[in-house]
C-alpha cells in the first residue's frame, strides 16, 4: 500500500492541474485523479486525488483505472462509513452516482427517473394482489395514517420491485402490495437482509416519517431495522 501510494504521488502533473483548473470553474462538476482501485462486489472503491487532496470514492462503474480522470456532481458524502465488504472503516466516503470521462456526459440525461421534490428514485407501480396476514398493513395505510404510525413497529407484506445493496452500510430494498394512496404505492425499508427482485416477503421494522439524509434523499416513510419474518 505505501509503495502504490508513494507511487501515485508521482503521477501526471498536467493532469492534477487540469482537475485543478476544472473545480475552480465549475463547483457544480467536481473531478478527480484515481490513484488506488478496490474492486467488491458492490461497488469499486476508488482512492483518488481532487485539487491536491486525497478522497475516497465509490462507484457502481467498473471500468476504472489508474491514472484515468473522472468527472461527477451530487456526492453523496458519508462520515465514519464502515465497510462491511472491506471490513474496514473510512473517516469519509464520497458515494458517486454518476462519473464520465468526459463533463459533457454528466449533462445527458440519467437513465433512471428521480423525483424533483425529493431525489430519490422511482419505481414503476406493478400490478399485484398479496394476501396478508391479519397482523400486517397496507402501504396505503401506512401513507394514508402517517401520524399514526410514525416511530411505530409494523408488519407489512409486499413483493420485492428494487434492491440496492450495502449503500450508507445498509440494504435499501423497495417493495410494492398492490395499494396505494394518493398515488403513492412504493415503500422504502432499510435492512441488512439480502433479497432478490421478485420475492414476496413479509418485513418488521420501525416507520420512520420525513427523514432526510440530506444531498436530495428524502423520504416520507422508511421503514428501518427491517427483519424479514416470513
């Protein structure tokens, strides 16, 4: 490790200028220098340099090496992240969406709809009928009663329509009944579960109501700590 580092200290002098030059133009489209790769299965972990400092980064986008220069916006920025995948702990962590070799590329259009009110991701509402257990609600009753079951622990059955693992050190899995309330039909469950798209499980956890994790990931209802049940 210290040889590599040693060794990336020694890198392209024009390019560290022109990650210079780029961020004092443009805080909007931030880049930086990879040094360092560490390929996982979730995500490549990359050690780069931005404006003469070292970050670490993470990133979904596997054609990644050293020496290249990547451009991105809209970090999501993560202090005292443990990595469960590493099995080591990192004082801050930029968790990157989108990166292009190129900023022109960060101004296509991203492949994915996002909600303008609240950034997160949507998904397609599904056509589903799921029988439940008496002990479970609703999706519908749970936007329809948010107050009521605000900090709440609650048992709901849905099938599984989005999985994104080990993102903030938790799984963030979407799951849809077949109800909805005024247009609302996806609810959000953080767990350290492993799912596939498709099942039909049955989750307990506890709701938690408008909680912001800041950089546009707002959520009306989550539901958290999530144990699979069924």
């Amino acid at each position: 490790m210290l040889i590599t580092l040693i060794a990336c200290e020694n890198s392209s002098k024009s390019s560290d200028k022109a990650v210079e030059i780029n961020n004092k133009v443009n805080n909007e489209i931030r880049s930086f220098v990879v040094l360092e790769t560490i390929d996982v299965a979730s995500y490549v972990y990359i050690l780069g340099k931005e404006n003469g400092a070292k970050y670490w980064y993470a990133t979904n986008v596997r054609d990644v090496n050293k020496g290249d220069t990547f451009f991105y916006d809209n970090p999501l920025v993560m202090k005292d992240f443990y990595s469960r995948e590493l099995d080591r702990p990192f004082d801050e962590i930029l968790f990157l969406s989108r990166i292009a070799k190129n900023p022109i590329e960060l101004n296509k259009p991203k492949t994915e709809t996002v909600s303008k009110a609240n950034g997160k991701i949507k998904t397609k509402q599904i056509e589903i009928s799921i029988d439940k257990p008496d002990n479970t609600i609703s999706i519908a009753q749970l936007f329809k009663q948010k107050d009521v079951f605000k900090g709440q622990e609650v048992i709901i059955k849905g099938e599984v329509v989005k999985f994104s693992p080990q993102i903030m050190n938790t799984n963030w899995i979407h799951i849809q009944d077949g109800t909805s309330f005024n247009g609302k039909y996806d609810l959000t469950i953080t767990s350290q579960e492993n799912v596939n798209v498709g099942d039909i499980l049955t989750f307990k956890g506890f709701i938690a109501v408008d909680k912001d994790f800041g950089y546009g990931y707002f959520y009306e209802f989550l539901m958290e700590e999530a144990e699979i049940i069924e």
